[in-house]
C-alpha cells in the first residue's frame, strides 16, 4: 500500500518536472506578432515592410500636409499667411520654441530611415536573397537603400549636418549621436546608391510609378551629386563652400543624367520653360 | 437482567458502539451522572462467584451481568479485544473483582449502584470528579440545571458545562439539557465551552436554572485564514492578512463580489470606477506601486488565478482573504506586488443535507442629475455668442429660434429634461440563488445556482449574469482526499454606456428646447436643423441607435488530489483549467457620432475574443508538532505551472443602408461594406515557478516563517526571465510571556510581528522585450486612389525600441504589526505600518529621435508607498436578547516618487477630449506624487479696472496678465476668464502651471454596525475617502461654448444671473459702452463661456472626499419554534439599500470615478461617466 503510494507520488513529480525541465516551456510565439526573421523570410511581407518605408512620406508633418510650407519666402515662392504661432511660423523663418513642427519632420524622417534599416539588415540576411524570389528581393533592398538616401538628403537640406547611422538601432546602441558632415554622408549614400542601381529595374518593367524605378535611382543620384558638389552654408565655420571632390561628382552628377537619357526608357520634356508653364497653369506635363 | 435492561433502556446498550462519539458520551455521562444522585448500596453490599478461563474481557463482563444486577457502559475501542483473562472469585465484592480483571490494563472502572462506567485512562473522563469523594463545603450544594441551544434556536448536545475553578462538571445531553447536581454555594461562575463556538461564561448568582445561548466563533483567533498555498490559523499568521466573511458579504445587493469588498479591508481600495453594470471596478492594495504599468492585485479563486472576480456570485463566497505585504505574497513571486485576494468559495459541511433559496427584489433610481441651462438662459447664451463671436450670424439662431425680442416667451417654457429621459426610470433587480449543501466527513458537496437580472437605469442598459457552482470534498480513503470545484458563469450586458465615445456630453447638452419647430409648421425642415448641429446629437435617439450586446461565457475547473503519505507529510496535486469565450456585438446606426466620417450610414463591429488556460501544481507539505517538546515545525515546498492564452476576432463592415436596424445588420453584414478581418493571436503568458515555505513555532509564542519562489515568465528575454523572490517575518505572542500574566484578565492576546520581503510585478505589455512587427491596414492604397485602388496593408515596427534587458518591477515591503485581542475577544484589531518600495519601475526613457524611436522601455524608476492601517472589531454589547457589534477600518497611505532617471519629470496628457483640451494636466516629478494635477490657477474674471478704452477696444493695461494666449474663440475683456500669474511675465503659458490637485486620498475606510434585538437584525456600512481631489472634466467642458458644438447647452453654473454678459436684453445688441456693461454685470460672479480651448484650472479641480451610506439593512427572522412546525431550519425577511446616501461637496455626479484609466498616471478623472444609482431591495431567505 505504501509502495504504491509512493510510486504515484514519484510518477506526478516526474511528469511535471518534464514539462519544466524543457526551457522552451517559457518561449513564446505569436501568430499575430512577425520577427525579423519572419517578416522578412516571406515575400509578402518583406514587399509589405518596404510599404511602410514609402508610407513614412504620408505622414502629416511630411508630404501630406505641413511640410509644404518649408523652404518657402524665397524667390519663386511666398506664403501669403501671416505668422500664426504654427506651420506658418516656419514659412517666414520664424520659428519659435513651442513650433513643434520642426521636431515632428526630424522624428519622422528618422523614423523613416530606421525603418528602411530594417530592411536593409535584414533583406540579405533572408532566405528569400538566394532563393526563387532574389530578384524581388533586391528590389526590394535597393528601394529601400534609395528611400534611407532620400531621407537623409532631406534632413540635410534642412539642418546641414546630422547624426548619422548605417544600420538599423539596436537596445544597447549609444542614442547620443553625434553630428556628421555632409560631405561624409552624401559620399557614403551616392556610392550605396551606385550598387543598387542594378537591382532595381525601370518602369516598362515595373509599370507603376508608385514605387521607386531605376530612372529615380539614377535621378536622385544625381540629385545628390549636384547638391553635395554645389555651394553650401556650412553649420561650424558658417562657410559657403562645396563639398571636397566635388569634380568627380559632377562627373557622376553628370553621367548618370546621360545613362538616363541614353536608356531611351523615357522621353524628355524639350522646354525646360515648359516646366513652369505647366505647373502655373495646372497642367500635366504629358512626356 | 437483561431483560429488565431491555425495558428501561433498550435502545441504550446495543447501540452503544454506533452512535457517534458526542451523543454516545453525552448519552453516558447523562446517565452517569443523573443516576450519581440517588445513593449507591447496592454495589457495596453485592456479592459475587465468578469462575472464567482464559475468557476475553467482554465475555468475563457479560458473565457478571448475567449472574448479577450490574450493567456495564463503556465506548467502544475501551476493552482490548485480544486481552483473555481468568477469574476465580467467590462472594466478592465488584470493585475487587473488577479492580482484579483490569489490573495491569488501562481500563478504570466507576461503580454507580447497578451502572459501571468503563473508560481508559486518559480519557477525559477520568477527569470528572467521583460524585461520591468527600466535598469540602461550608453551605449546601445546590443543582444547577438548564439547557443551552445555539443563535439559531437549535438545542445542542455535547457542550461542555464546568464549574469555574473546578474540574467539576458534565455536558448536555441530546435535547440539550443538563443537570450539575452539587453545585457548591461559593461557586460563582459556570463555564460553557464548545467547539467553534465562542466560550461562554455566566454567573450562577443564586439561581438554579441557567439556559445559555452559545453563538458561533467569528472574529477571534481561531479563525481560520487562507493564506498562499494554506490556510492558517490568524493566530499563527506572521504576515498582514485581512478577511472579510462571507456572511458580511452575502447580504450585499450587488452583483459582484469586488464591489461587495469595499470600505471593509484596511489599506485595500475599491474603486467602482462608473455606474455602469459592467464597469471596471479597480482594486488597490496599500496604494498602487507602477506608475506606468498595471497596479491591479492578483486573483486567486480557490488557487486558480483568474483576471478578476467580477464574475464570482457573493453568496458562493466562503470568505475573502487579501495578502498585504510581501512575507505573505512573496510566496506568489512575481505576480504579488500589488497583493494578493484569495476568494474561497463555499463547500460543503458536514452534517444533514441543507437547501437554502434566497432572493431579493429591488428598484434603483439615479442619485443625481446635474443642474443645465433653463430654455431662457440658453437661446439667450446662443445668441450672445454668437453675436460676440460674430463667427455665425445671429440670423441663423433666429431663423430657428425666433427673433431676439420674442425671447421673453421662453421663460414660461419648460426644457426637456435630456437627463431625466435617459437616467430617469425606474430600474429593477432581481437575484435568486439557490444551494445544496451538506455531506458528511468523508463527503461534502455544494451545488449553487445564482441568477441576477438588472435593468438599469440608463434607458437601454441591463445586465444579466448566471452562476453555476459545484464544489465537493470526498474523502476516500484514510490517505486520500479528492476536492473538484467547478465554476461556470454566463454574463450579457446590454447597453453601451456613456463613457465610449463620450457619449455624456450629449446628455448634458443636447439642447432643451427645438424653437419655432415646436410651434409652427415651418418651411425649416428638421434635416437642415439637424445638419448645423451634428456635433451634438439627440441622446436618446443616439442610445437607441447604439447597440451593445456582450456575452461572457467563463468557465473554470480545479481538482485536487491530496495524499497522505505519513502522518506528517500530505502531497498535493492541484490542476486547473479556464475556457472563456466573451462576445461583443456592436452596432451604431444614423443617429450616432460614429458615422460621421462614413457617409453617415450605420457601421457594425462584432469581437470575439477566446481566452484558455490551464495551471498544474505540486506541493508536497510536512508538518509536525513537538520535533522538540514545544517545537513545531511546518515546511512546503512545491513546484507550478501557470499558461494563459487569448485570441481574438473582430469582424467590421461599414455603408449598411441607412434605417436597417441593429439585429437585422448584425445577422446580415453582407449588406454592407465589409473592412478587412482583423485576427490577432496574442503571445501565451506562460510562468514557471518553484517555491517554498518554513513555519516554525515555539508553543505559538515565538513564530517565524520564511519562504522563497522563483519565478520565469515568458514576457522577458531568455537571461532575464527569472526573477528569485524572498520573505522573512518574525512574531512575538507578547501575551504568552510571563511578565504579561497579571493582564491575562483583559488581554486575550497580543501578537507583535515584522515581516520584510520581496515580490514582483510581471503586468507588463508583452513582447516588450523583442522587436516586433505588426500589420496595419493604414490608409496606403495601390493603384491610385481612385476606382481601381486597392488598400494594401503594411507591415510596420513597433513605435517604442524593444529592450531585451528588461526584468521585473520588484517591490520591497516592510511591515510592522500589532494584533490585540481584548476582554476575550470583545475587543480585537490590529495596527500596521509599513513600508513599500517598488524599484526597477518600467518608464519609457526618452531617448534621441535620431535612433527612430522617441521612447524605449526601461527599468529605472522607482516609488514609494508608506502607510498606516488600523482594524478594530468590537462586541459592544452581548446579552441573551440583544447584540450589537461595530467595526472600523482605516486605512492612510502616501505614496513618493522617488526615482525617474534621467527622465527627472514629464507632463502627462489625459486627453480625455481629442482636441480643444488640455495639454500635460498631470506632473510626474521626482519627490512628487502619481496623480498631481497640473494646471493654472483661476483667478476668476477680468474687470474694467485692467483695460483701458480706446478706440471702442479694449487694451489690456501693463502690469496685468495676459490670457490671450488662448486663442480661438476666446477675447480678451472684461467677463472673460482670468488666470493667475505665476511666474511674474504678465503672461499666461505653460510656464504658469502649478499643482491644483491630488487625487490620492489622505486616508479611506469604513465602519460597521450590526445589531441583533430577538429575531431582528440590522446592520449598517458606511465607507469614506477623505482628502482626494477629482478633476472634473464634465464641468469644464460643459461650461464652454466651443465654436464646433454651435447649439450646446451649457450647466447652470453659466446661469443668466451670475453671468457676464455683453447682450442689451432690450434690443439684443452688443453692448459697447463699458460704463453701461459694467452696470448690468455688476452682480456677475461667473466668466464668460466664450472660448474654444479648455485649459485646466483650479476651478475644475474639487475636493472628493466622501463618506458614503453603502449597506443599510433590516431583517427578521422568524424563531425557531415556530419554523419546525414547517420543516423550515431558517427563515429571514429583510430589507436593504443599497448606496442610500452620499455626504460630499462634489459638484459632480458621484465622488467616486476614474474615468481615464488606460494608463495610473491619470487618475481621478470624471469624465462622461455613468451616474450612480440607489437601490431598494426586499429579499428572503429560506432553509430547509
């Protein structure tokens, strides 16, 4: 009687320590909460997380509403509304402590190129960068690699110089970052653009101008290029010089515009006056 | 002989051995010693031959009773079967016969005449005095007889009556009746004694008849508590343990049984935070450690832990016991911080089967409305407003309203009462609870069914709820115990309340009267009124197109299997599962808000949510008395697994067509435009732990316990999920010690103990720890945005940066208290002091946004809680007819930020209004407190004296401060409202923000008083919390005449007489000349309503404190003579109101609300909350 006791008892303790010896008991999943590994070993999500990047652009401080209303009261554009303790503050260059709407562009766009970060860790990391699906998945890096440049360019037309980081934030990262010269960060981006050019492809194949084409790959290199190889006011010495190799930039500025037009993948409008024609007049500019 | 025997007493000796222990020594004893009185010879001078070989005892006695008149009694198990003895005796005497046959046994013998009581040695019998020993005696012992039943009128057998100072005594029969035959004459005192109930003691005084009234053990120190993994006995207890009965609660009328706690506990706060059936009701214990996190205790029903008790019905409560401080819930680790309530639900008793019903039937009424406008006052209001605004024409106003001169006419009119319509019935209560209940020691059952119907008061709002409950013990072998319990409950509630969506205001303000379309059959159509007015829409029409239906199937088992391994070590496996299945339907139809952003056509929601989990222990417990001679010893040790899992659906459609109704859109969402399906599988909360505890007692008088639990928890990172929690606490039983003797006359007891320990907070968001992505359908569409678009989902990152270093939030806790008993137990209570601290608080750190996130999560704050509890229960007065008892708690506590990090402060926004309302209302600073109100000072209105005018404006003058910053609607002038300046630059911003208010209460408690006179009972609750301040939204909202709400009503504070006003009343213009404004407003005592944004003042901010007439209840029951006529053991009416009275200065609905709970640092916030109602019940309980 007792031994049966016993045995019993014995059996529970077993039974129970079995399940809490194995120290996955206290690992955790849930369907409705993606990983990095997750999110980006599927196709459809990866191309679902490069979405977030592009819908960074549609927040209300950035292109959906305010950010209309910076870099205005200049030569070509004024903005007739008077100082008004908001967004109109920033128009007359006038903005005061409690305008927040200066902070809200710069979360943004940070937020925008961690995301970006996101995917540029992760897409090469993926199964999918070998697999069936490694033409996608570039493409899918190089909007991304496209997307962080265009960013960062923003920010420093805006500031001049920002802190600057390469990869995505991790927990015990130093948040306190320093300030970087533009020089460095258009020469790192101009030359992370140039390997990823090849990945995205043009727009007779892609057929859609809602996401980023080799033209516009090639156009904000260039873009880049020029600001980066033109004058700028410098933030320490409050200098207005280029930026240090600026010939070869313009080189690059240069070539790339000529690759574009080379391509014949699309036509030119032939009037650069047509330009304001059109958009004083409210018309689409049909080339 | 025999049968002689047979005639007088037949039932008597054959069934000696079968009946149960008490009535057979009730029955010996009675016999004994009522036969002691008529004197002995015939044992003296009887003469006997006996001649036996090698017999058994039992043969030997039968022998003698067959040659002789002698009868033998004696409980069973006496005679040792397998003892043979030889007698050879000849005309002997019983006693030398007798003393010869049990020499060398433990069997003593007393000769009565013809009777010989057997009993064993040490028996207590033994202890009885021989009736014929020699007395010492100075007078004539007298009899004392009586009979001694219990507070239900039942005679009990077996009380033990002594006479005090002797051992001399005896114990009543079955009918309850005793007989003490030399009672000497100096003695003074009988004493009653009897398990479970209280020691009675009563003086002779002379009389020869004493009847007694035992009442039952309830307060005092045999008292059992539960206490982690245990019970215990509350003289035992090292720890800060409070309980409440379940005969406290059952009388309650409330559907819950955490409502039914509050006000009864020390330290412990029950918030009912709105009036609403369903509404949350928030438990603190000793104040709230988290400031970012929830603070709520865990929930523990019979060992499971569940989300809340909402759902427990009260009369299946046995009692509620709540852990305050760590030696007492560190034994539940990372789970115990906030405390722990351990709700037992009845089980089953021994003794016959018992059916109990009970019932009650109530009505409820609101208990309050607030003051609005009269029609006068408000077409007066609108049309100054906007004759001063001059944003809408006032032509508009008179196009509906009728012109400006006509007005006059609206003082005879009386404005609809919005409140009344939707506050105003009568609402109804009806329970029914029905129970079995009874077993016997080795098996008990109770079976329960509870159902509670309420119609609310708010129109279009109930709650139903039915309660199943089975509990059953059985005992099976002398080694094994088995306890099932299942618990199945079924909640609907209907109605979608007044705090979602604001809904409110509406009430409030919806306008009183509809001008010229009462009167006049005009070309104004009632769409073009409705259309200016969408923003405040018809209360009723917009809660009867607000459909809510909610359905919460819960259901838990919990089996037990304890076995006795030795005599001092029990093992114990515990299993239990929970499924739960909670539906809400939902739909909004044209009249409410909701469908203004969807082309004003009805939208319907359905959520499914599945809730499952399960919890598997082992505990293995050894427990022993004198290890050492007064040595005693208990250790526990055991092991446990906790999982908990929910899913979730909700489906939703929008563009129903427009006048479909609620059921007919719900069971035909194809009629409308169906939104993605949103499932969500949340990550399994899944906790694995290992624990421990040590008791040790030196004769009760020197106690110490210890315990220990690890705990890992799946919501941290692998290395930081286990977290290791200890206690220690240490008791001092001062009224053992001998320097205590000579006070042994009142203090019962006096127990001294301190306790210090550890436990942890693990309610924290899940997968704080890793970085997450989710999916949202945001508004990205591809495609275009035209016909062909396609809403595409995106996939984004979490906003906060994940923190794989996360742990726990730890509260330490320091506990000194005092329990006291006086007077036996007439008096008892305790006193407590303790100290909490709650460090490695989770705060989301503001970090650069140049890393993408702004905050991240981590642990580095810290806060204190510091406080005092005293309990004190009182038998005030105790005679045979009538008792009366009271009891008071109270219960002060402090709580301190101490730590924020390098956060060092932040201004907490409630947003209890998406725009126009305040910003950063709540400071959150270091040193400071959790609920400080921030905000400006009102200084009242603006007079003459601070302009000049000029050119028909009016110039704030210098050295006045200035308001505009405001803006909006607002104009800086005379009437308008003016703040006070703080900081001394004539400018009023955010740098002139000071704390107004606090919402933590300076102390909080309760009293109790229940009174018996004969077969009537009455008892009384009061609660109170005193020093708190309430931010009351509802007022400065409903005081403001925001440009959007163009035909909002406002309250009475904005009444014509005390407002400051601009309007000539005789021809409806704006008045310009200041002379003449400040003659009409020269009695004005209220600002302007003028302005579009709410800033929060001091005026907005009330003192909350209340005292509250919670419980009030009378009842009879009928006695119980009369009852056994019916075959009725119990019958009582009563009656009882529920939340009869409130004494408070608060202006608002109800003092007692938190409005803005999703997250601590907003608390005390009365917005748009459900009023509170009153009820009146008449209820009856039966049993059979």
């Amino acid at each position: 009687m007792k031994m049966k006791r016993y045995v019993k008892f014995f059996c529970y303790i077993l039974l129970s320590l079995s399940v809490v010896s194995c120290e996955d008991y206290l690992a955790t999943e849930s369907k409705s909460t993606l990983t990095e590994e997750t999110t980006f070993g599927n196709l459809d999500f990866a191309t679902k997380a490069v979405y977030g990047v592009y819908e960074q652009l549609t927040s209300n401080p950035l292109y959906d509403y305010n950010f209309m209303f910076y870099k205005t009261d200049n030569d070509v554009e004024v903005n007739w509304g008077a100082n008004n303790g908001a967004v109109y503050n920033i128009s007359h260059y006038a903005a005061t402590e409690g305008t927040n709407y200066l902070q809200q562009v710069w979360n943004d766009f940070y937020s925008g190129i961690e995301k970006a970060h996101l995917c540029i860790d992760n897409l090469p990391k993926s199964a999918l960068w070998e697999g069936e699906h490694a033409n996608e998945a570039r493409r899918l890096y190089g909007e991304a690699v496209t997307l962080r440049a265009y960013f960062y360019s923003e920010l420093i037309h805006h500031w001049g110089d920002v802190p600057f980081k390469t990869k995505s934030t991790q927990a015990g990262d130093e948040f306190n970052l320093p300030k970087t010269d533009r020089d460095s960060i258009y020469e790192f981006l101009i030359q992370d653009m140039k390997e990823v050019e090849d990945y995205v492809p043009w727009m007779s194949k892609t057929q859609t101008t809602e996401r980023i084409n080799k033209a516009f790959v090639k156009g904000l290199r260039a873009r880049m290029a020029l600001a980066y190889a033109g004058y700028s006011l410098r933030n320490k010495t409050f200098e207005t010089r280029r930026g240090r190799h600026w010939e070869e930039y313009y080189k690059i500025a240069r070539q790339e515009c000529k690759e574009v037009m080379d391509s014949g993948e699309h036509q030119f409008n032939p009037n650069f006056e047509n330009i304001f024609k059109n958009l004083h007049t409210y018309t689409m500019d049909l080339t | 002989m025999k049968k002689k025997w047979e005639n007088d007493v037949s039932p008597f000796k054959g069934d000696v051995r079968k009946i149960m222990l008490i009535m057979r020594l009730a029955v010996l004893l009675t016999f004994v010693l009522t036969w002691s009185v008529t004197a002995g010879t015939y044992s003296q001078n009887a003469r006997l031959n006996l001649s036996v070989e090698n017999a058994a005892i039992e043969q030997v006695l039968q022998e003698i009773e067959h040659s002789s008149k002698f009868i033998f009694v004696y409980e069973s198990g006496t005679l040792d079967k397998s003892l043979k003895r030889s007698i050879y005796v000849k005309n002997e005497t019983i006693d030398a016969i007798l003393s010869q046959l049990f020499e060398g046994t433990d069997v003593n013998f007393r000769i009565d005449d013809r009777q010989i009581l057997l009993y064993k040695k040490d028996s207590f019998l033994n202890t009885l005095e021989r009736p014929d020993a020699p007395l010492v005696q100075t007078q004539q012992p007298k009899p004392v007889s009586g009979k001694v039943i219990d507070s239900s009128g039942n005679v009990l057998p077996g009380v033990a009556v002594v006479i005090k100072g002797t051992n001399k005594g005896t114990v009543t029969g079955i009918d309850g009746k005793y007989m003490l035959a030399d009672v000497p004459a100096d003695a003074r005192t009988l004493v009653f004694s009897f398990i479970g109930m209280k020691t009675q003691e009563v003086q002779i005084d002379g009389k020869t008849v004493v009847n007694v009234k035992m009442v039952e053990e309830t307060i005092g120190i045999e008292e059992v508590v539960a206490i982690g993994y245990g019970t215990a006995r509350r003289k035992d207890i090292t720890g800060s343990v409070s309980s409440v009965g379940g005969t406290t609660l059952k009388d309650v009328p409330v559907t819950s049984a955490a409502q039914a706690i509050a006000g009864r506990m020390a330290g412990v706060q029950v918030t009912k935070t709105e009036g609403s059936p369903d509404a949350e009701i928030k438990i603190r214990v000793r104040g709230g450690g988290s400031i970012t996190q929830d603070n709520s205790p865990l929930y523990i029903v019979d060992g499971f832990p569940v989300d809340n008790i909402t759902n427990v019905a009260p009369a299946d409560i046995a009692s509620i016991d709540i852990l305050k401080d760590a030696s007492s819930t560190a034994i539940y680790g990372a789970r115990g911080a906030n405390g722990v309530i351990l709700v037992t639900t009845k089980g089953g008793s021994d003794g016959k089967g018992k059916v109990s019903y009970n019932t009650y039937f109530g009505v409820k009424e609101v208990t309050k409305s607030l003051d609005v406008m009269s029609p006068y006052d408000y077409v007066f209001y609108q049309y100054e407003r906007r004759a001063v605004e001059q944003m809408r024409a006032t032509n508009e106003l008179e196009r509906y309203y009728g012109d400006f001169l006509d007005f006059d006419l609206y003082k005879k009119m009386q404005g609809t009462d919005w409140q009344d319509k939707m506050f105003g019935r009568t609402g109804t209560s009806k329970y029914h609870n029905l129970a079995f209940s009874g077993g016997s020691k080795s098996f008990k059952y109770n079976i329960s069914l509870t159902q509670n119907d309420e119609k609310e008061v708010m129109l279009g709002s109930g709650y139903s709820r039915t309660n199943f409950t089975v509990k059953t013990f059985h005992k099976i072998n002398d080694w094994l115990t088995i306890d099932l319990n299942t618990r199945l409950s079924d909640t609907k509630v209907k109605g979608a309340g007044t705090s979602s969506n604001s809904r409110l205001y509406h009430t409030i303000q919806f306008r009183p009267v509809d001008g010229l379309m009462d009167f006049v059959d005009s070309s104004v159509t009632d769409e073009d009124f409705e259309a200016t007015n969408s923003s405040i829409v018809n209360p009723v029409d917009q809660t009867n197109d607000d459909y809510r239906r909610v359905k919460d199937l819960a259901f838990y088992f919990n089996g037990a299997a304890t076995i006795r391994l030795s005599k001092n070590l029990n093992y114990r496996f515990e299993y239990g599962t929970q499924y739960g299945q909670e539906t809400e339907n939902r739909f909004y139809g044209i009249n409410t808000t909701n469908v203004n952003l969807y082309g004003y056509q009805p939208i319907v929601a359905i959520t499914k949510n599945d809730i499952k989990g399960y919890r598997l222990a082992n505990i293995l417990t050894y427990s022993k008395r004198d290890f050492l001679p007064g040595n005693n010893v208990t250790i526990m040790v055991g092991e446990e697994l906790n999982y908990y899992k929910r899913e979730r659906l909700i489906a939703s459609a929008k563009y129903f067509p427009m006048y479909i109704d609620a059921k007919t859109a719900l069971t035909n969402m194809s009629l409308g435009t169906a939104d993605p399906i949103s499932t969500t599988d949340f990550p399994p909360n899944k906790i694995s732990s290992f624990f421990g505890r040590l008791n040790y007692d030196y004769k009760g008088r020197y106690l110490v316990s210890a315990t220990f639990r690890a705990d890992g928890s799946s919501k941290f990172a692998p290395g930081n999920q286990w977290g290791f929690f200890p206690s220690a606490a240490l008791a001092w039983r001062l009224s053992d010690e001998k320097f205590m003797a000579e006070t042994k006359s009142w203090l019962s007891d006096l127990k001294l103990r301190a306790s210090y320990g550890e436990s942890g907070n693990n309610r924290i968001t899940d997968d704080a720890w890793k970085k997450t992505f989710s999916i949202t359908s945001g508004g990205l569409t591809v495609n275009g945005d035209g016909d062909g678009a396609i809403p595409t989902p995106i996939i984004l990152p979490g906003s906060i940066l994940s923190n794989p270093e996360l742990k726990w939030e730890t509260t330490i806790t320091r506990n000194i208290g005092l329990d006291y008993s006086l007077f036996r137990q007439r008096i008892s209570g305790s006193v407590e002091l303790y100290k909490n601290t709650t460090k490695d608080l989770l705060i989301k750190a503001t970090i650069p946004s140049s890393s993408g996130y702004s905050t991240q999560w981590q642990n580095i704050g810290q806060t204190s809680n510091r406080g005092i509890e005293i309990t004190l229960n009182s038998l005030l007065v105790e005679k045979k007819d009538f008792q009366l008892s009271a009891s008071f708690n109270i219960g002060f506590n402090r709580n301190r930020i101490d730590n924020l990090g390098e956060v060092g402060s932040w201004e907490q926004t409630a947003r209890w209004i998406v725009t126009g309302g305040p910003a950063g209302d709540y400071l959150i600073k270091e040193g400071g407190q959790v609920g400080q109100m921030y905000g400006q000072v009102t200084e009242g209105m603006y007079s003459f004296d601070d302009f000049d005018y000029v050119d028909n404006k009016y110039i704030l003058k210098e050295g006045v401060v200035n308001n505009g910053l405001l803006g909006g609607s607002y104009k800086l002038m005379p009437g308008a409202l003016k703040l006070k300046d703080q900081n001394g630059d004539f400018l009023i911003d955010g740098k002139d923000k000071v704390i107004i208010g606090n919402a933590n209460p300076k102390h909080t408690g309760g009293i109790t008083l229940t009174a018996q006179f004969r077969g009537f009972d009455l008892s009384a609750f009061f609660n109170w919390v005193y020093g708190n301040d309430i931010y009351n939204a509802n007022k400065l909202f409903c005081t403001a005449a925001y440009a959007n709400y163009p035909y909002n009503n406002l309250l009475n504070e904005m009444n014509l007489e005390d407002l400051f006003s601009y309007i000539d009343k005789s021809n409806g213009n704006v008045i310009t000349d200041p002379a003449q404004l400040a003659e009409m407003n020269k009695k004005a005592t209220i600002w302007s309503p003028l302005m579009n944004n709410i800033p929060l003042h001091s005026w907005g901010v009330e003192d909350g404190s209340f005292l509250r007439l919670n419980t009030l209840t009378v009842g009879y029951s009928l006695s119980a003579s009369l009852l056994s006529k019916m075959r009725i053991s119990k019958l009582r009416v009563y009656a009882s109101a529920y939340n009869l009275w409130t004494w408070t200065n608060y202006s608002g609905y109800d003092p007692e609300v938190d409005a803005m709970r999703s997250t601590p640092l907003t608390p005390g916030i009365d917005w748009c909350a459900y009023p509170r109602s009153r009820s009146f019940n008449l209820g009856l309980n039966v049993e059979f």
